[in-house]
C-alpha cells in the first residue's frame, strides 16, 4: 500500500517553517549589534534583506576569494607571512576587489561545499574578514572578534562564529564558555568536523598570530605546512631544564590538542606527533630520562601586524 502524501508534507514543510523562522530570528534579533562588513552601508543592525542565497556557484566564489587573497598577500604583506601594509592596501584596487568578492559572499550557500572545501573557504573567509575589518577601520574596534561578520547566504558569520561555530565543531568559547550555534541555528550546516591544526592557521591581525596564508581545495597538505611552519619557528625545547616554550594558543585551546583514542588532551603529545623532527627529539630526550616535559606559555603580542603604524595606533587589544 502506497503511503499517503498527506503523512509527510506537512512535517516537511512544518520543519522548513521552523528553519526559516529561526533564521529570520537570528537575522533581526540575534545579531543586532554586527558590523556587517559586505554590506554596501555595513549599518550597525543584524538585519539582513535577502530572505535566501540565489545561485551563484559557491565553488567558483571560494576560487574567487582565494585568488584575490593570493594577490592581496603578494603585494601587501612581507615576505615572512607576518605584517601587513594596511595603509597602501586601503588606498589599492585589491582592497576594492577584496570587498567586491565580500559582497558577492551573500549570494552563495556554503553548505554546497564538501567539508574540506568547506574549511578551507572559512579559514580564507576569517582571514578576508579579518583583512577587510582591519584596513576599514585602521585598529581592532571593540568587540572585534564577536561583531566583525560577513553576511554569507543570507546568515551573519563574526569572526568568532567562524572560528567557534564552525571550524571548531560549535565547541564552547574558551572565554565565554558559550556555544555561538543553538539548537535549530540554520548556520549549524556549516559546521565541520574539528581539526586543532586551524588554531596554528588562523591570523587575526596580532603580532603573535600564525603566519598569514592561502589555503587551497589541496588542504591536508596546506594546513600541515602551515602547522609545521608554525611549530618550527614557535615552539622551543630546553633540554637541560626540561621544558618546551610554546604560544599561549595551546593553553587558550588545550582542550582541542587531543591524541589518543580517547582522545586525552596533552600539548607535549601533540606537539610530539605533529612537529618538526628537531622538536620532536628533543622532547623524546627529556622523556627518555625519565622526566617529565614542563610546558611554560610564551607571552602573546597582541600589537597589530602592520608594517606603518606606531605606537598608540598599534596598541593590542586582547581577546
């Protein structure tokens, strides 16, 4: 016997009411104190006009912003991958290209992307963020990490709901201890699976951040190079004392650092797995003694990577 229509539509149709519901609910409420940065007026407001993405190709816009990243970090930031000339690029055509391919963000669903192509377009996406909100203002505003957001497919995305929401899993905040997606937040289609390799990826503009790069569909081998680089020029292990020196991102994030079935989280154990071979001796010699590795936090520079500012214009400002 045929099922009837009747037992199904409704449902389907009941959870897609729902859904918009609570996109139009986190679109006018949620967020109403976004800076939304690729909007043309970029208005203090978490209303966003269209009611749903069109279909532009969401593959073709990532390519997109890629390229125009690529072309961004040749010009205006150092050899190093480090500091940024953001008065020049204010004043350059990429910069307009930068915002023009921010706008066209809203007309894409990220949800169309594998999740590795999802990834690495939200890691290129935190950094275009970051860049924009940067050269827009000349400094981290207040609130910088929760209020700096693009509107992408017709949802806001801050800087902390890419970082937390999605490629982190929609874990808790470290400070905070909020979760940035509730239950029935339309944006939970974006999320991916963790990978604690992002916190040596991600560049928010401080002096003390990983190296500013790229990342391609290619992202396995990227996101490995960039955590190698970040180890190899981050990470130091005294031998004698017995202790490894490592960026306050392993305390902020401990818990991401797992290894192990049981996922146990451990920073030297990590670190072990997943540096240099010079790094990863050193720890095996304190070990081999019979003594356990001390890790002590480098203190962080929250200065602002820019290769022309000076004094109280490159003031940090923490999380």
């Amino acid at each position: 016997m045929a099922m009837s229509n009747q037992g199904i539509h409704p449902q389907k149709k009941a959870a897609k009411c729902s859904m918009n519901i609570i996109g139009r609910v986190h679109r006018l409420l949620g967020h109403y104190n976004l800076i939304i940065m690729n909007n043309e007026t970029m208005r203090l407001s978490g209303m966003v006009v269209q009611d749903a993405p069109t279909s532009d190709n969401a593959v073709k816009v990532s390519a997109t912003l890629r390229k125009k990243l690529l072309t961004l970090k040749a010009t205006f930031v150092d050899s190093a991958g480090k500091q940024v000339d953001y008065r020049e690029l204010k004043r350059s055509f990429a910069f307009e290209d930068l915002m023009a391919v921010a706008r066209s963000l809203k007309r894409i669903d990220p949800t169309k992307l594998s999740v590795q192509q999802r990834k690495a377009f939200f890691i290129n996406t935190y950094h275009a963020l970051s860049l924009h909100a940067l050269t827009h203002h000349g400094k981290r505003k207040g609130g910088f990490f929760s209020k700096m957001a693009y509107d992408i497919g017709g949802l806001l995305y801050s800087l902390d709901d890419i970082e937390h929401g999605v490629l982190r899993g929609n874990k808790h905040h470290p400070i905070t201890h909020r979760l940035c997606f509730l239950h029935g937040d339309p944006r939970l289609q974006c999320v991916v699976p963790i990978d604690p390799r992002i916190h040596l990826a991600l560049n928010c503009g401080a002096m003390s951040c990983p190296n500013i790069h790229v990342y391609s569909d290619n992202l396995e081998a990227d996101i490995a190079q960039a955590a190698k680089s970040f180890l190899e020029g981050d990470v130091v292990v005294d031998v004698d004392r017995g202790t490894v020196h490592v960026s306050k991102i392993f305390k902020w994030y401990r818990c991401d650092f797992t290894v192990g079935d049981n996922l146990k989280p451990s920073v030297v154990e990590w670190i072990k797995l997943n540096g240099p071979q010079i790094v990863t001796d050193k720890i095996a010699s304190i070990q081999g003694q019979g003594r356990c590795v001390r890790v002590q936090y480098s203190k962080y520079d929250w200065r602002l990577n820019s290769t022309g500012l000076k004094g109280d214009q490159n003031a940090a400002l923490s999380r």
